[in-house]
C-alpha cells in the first residue's frame, strides 16, 4: 500500500471532512483514564508502543496508589516497575515516570508546566506527548501525530508527508481554526475505529467520498 499521494485534499474537503467528525462526535475525549494533569503526563508517557486499554489497566492500580508527583518519588521505581509490568517497555517507563516525577518536585513546584519546551525536557517525553498533554490538559489546539494520525493523513490526502513531524506541519497548515481543538482525538478515533492499518472499513466510513485513497475496501 503507497501512503504517500501526490494528490492532496482540497481545501473545501478539508472542512467538509472536519465538519462531518465534528457531526458524528463534536465533543472527543481522550480514551486514557486520568485525573490530572499529572495523571494524564504520566499515561500518555505509558502509552507509547502500548494501547490505551493496557494502560488503563496497569494505571487504575497504580493511580489509586500514586496520583501525585511526590506520592509516585515514595513508592520508587521498583514498585512502579510492578504496577506497569504488563506495559511494554515497562523498565526503561518505571524509571522515567520516577525522573520526570523528580523533576517536577524540584524544577516546577510538582504541578506539569504548561509549556512544549519544559514538556519535552522530561524524561520520556517528546512532542507528541507534550502535544497530547498541552491539548488534552490545558485546551491548547496542538495536534499530536501518532500512529493513527500519520496514517490517516497520508491516506487520505488530508495531510501527505513522510514522517510524523512534517504531517503535523501540514496539518497547523490546513487544519481550519475552528476544528483545530479536537482535530486531533478525531482524527486518532477514526484511525483506531475506521481507517484501520490493515483493511479501513471503507463501506463504514462517513469521509469515503472526500478520501483520495485508491483501493478502498468493499
């Protein structure tokens, strides 16, 4: 399957296409269980490479336990290795959500700035997380390109470019301001549901005649 198109979406099928998400679901949330914005920092930092299923299940324990920057430095790493045992890459994630926990205590007064730069100096964190947590957290409309999204946005022409960085240049670019603020869960929800990796449930989709994706599924 060729995900790159020369042919990308015009400008009234970008909005067509936003304004029938928003039709189908104008208010998306995040499908990560948390609290806080603390709580949601150190999620979206578990969820990399894990599904958002499998880290609400490891983070119900582990909330109940730590929901706190300075709750999470007590219980220590070794403790936090085994709540989140069942995530992928939990060694390497039990030492970050303990350094940037640290961090916080001592550089931010433990509460999560609102701020990329600040964001993405924390152990395990990189943009996309930092878009996630200024979107979801503080209403910021940035637009956090995962898995979901890269593939969606060369798909369908909404957005064509070969890395996660570039798509999301193109999507500030083309994304209408009124859409920009749940652009993002829209787009991952329809990744997740509809335009899935393997066979996109083309007959399903609402956005099938907008889509400049050749081969779509009957």
């Amino acid at each position: 399957m060729h995900l790159y198109y020369r042919s990308a979406m015009k400008k009234a099928d970008i909005h067509e296409f936003f304004t029938r998400l928003r039709d189908a679901d104008p208010d998306p949330q995040t499908e990560l269980n948390y609290a806080s914005p603390y709580t949601l920092l150190v999620a979206v930092v578990l969820s990399a490479q894990a599904t958002d299923v499998g880290v609400n299940r490891a983070t119900g324990p582990l909330f109940k336990a730590a929901d706190t920057p300075e709750k999470m430095v007590a219980l220590g790493v070794d403790k936090v290795r085994d709540y989140i045992k069942t995530i992928g890459l939990f060694n390497s994630k039990a030492k970050n959500v303990i350094a940037l926990s640290e961090i916080l205590i001592e550089q931010h007064g433990s509460v999560v700035p609102r701020d990329r730069d600040a964001l993405v100096a924390l152990p395990g964190v990189g943009r996309k997380t930092a878009n996630v947590v200024l979107n979801v957290a503080f209403g910021e409309p940035t637009i956090a390109v995962d898995t979901h999204i890269f593939r969606v946005s060369n798909r369908t022409g909404l957005a064509p470019a070969k890395t996660p960085d570039k798509v999301e240049e193109k999507l500030v670019k083309v994304v209408p301001d009124e859409f920009k603020l749940h652009a993002h869960h829209w787009l991952i929800l329809h990744g997740r549901y509809i335009c899935k990796a393997r066979k996109p449930d083309c007959p399903r989709c609402t956005l099938e005649d907008l889509c400049r994706f050749k081969k779509k599924t009957v």
